[in-house]
C-alpha cells in the first residue's frame, strides 16, 4: 500500500508543479470596466479574417452559379435553332465520305507507246 501513496504521492506532486507553471505563464487578469470590450474587440480582430474568406466564397459561389446559367441558357437556345444531330453514326459518315472521295478521281491511263520502226 505504501507504493501506491507513493505513485499517487508523485502524481499529485507533478501534477502540482503543472498547475503552477500554467499560473505563472498565465497571470489572472485583473478586472476592469474596459474588460469586456477589449475582450469583444480581440474577437471580433480574429473574426473579421474569417468575414472575408466568407464573403469571398459567398462572391464566388454566386459568380459560378450565374455562369452555368448563362452556359446553360446558351447552349439550350444554340439547341433551339435548328441544328439537328446527324441520325448516322461517324463512322458511316466517315465511309460515305470516303466512298465519294473515290468517285472524284479517275485512273490515269497511260498513253500507248508508239512502236518504233
């Protein structure tokens, strides 16, 4: 038993000079009538950071939503005038093309060679 009120004992004794540090890096603040708003004033100077990056996000946030609109209102109206999908397949383009292509060009025949005499 003795062991154990001397761990205890030791505990208790760190956790003593612990307590004391923490007073002494930390002085109690004395109260004043300027207490309250210099604490409010601290606040706030952190906020304020904060009320920027929201704003800005907020700014942000908005310009990207007007234009996906714009770019969705866009493409709905170049959809709306007529330009119609191909009901073949690129590939089937890409051979009727080709096939035309060849319909162009006529084979060059080479012009008999005289006989010699």
């Amino acid at each position: 038993m003795d062991h154990r009120n001397e761990i205890a004992g030791s505990d208790e004794a760190r956790l003593d000079r612990l307590f004391e540090a923490y007073r002494a890096a930390c002085p109690d603040i004395e109260p004043s009538a300027a207490f309250m708003p210099q604490l409010w004033q601290k606040i706030e100077a952190r906020q304020g950071m904060s009320l920027v990056f929201g704003r800005l996000a907020r700014n942000l946030a908005t310009a990207a939503l007007a234009l996906s609109l714009l770019l969705g209102l866009a493409v709905s109206i170049s959809g709306s005038r007529g330009s119609q999908l191909p009901s073949e397949s690129y590939a089937e383009i890409l051979a009727d093309e080709h096939y035309n292509a060849s319909l162009d060009f006529e084979p060059l025949r080479p012009a008999p060679l005289a006989e010699p005499r």
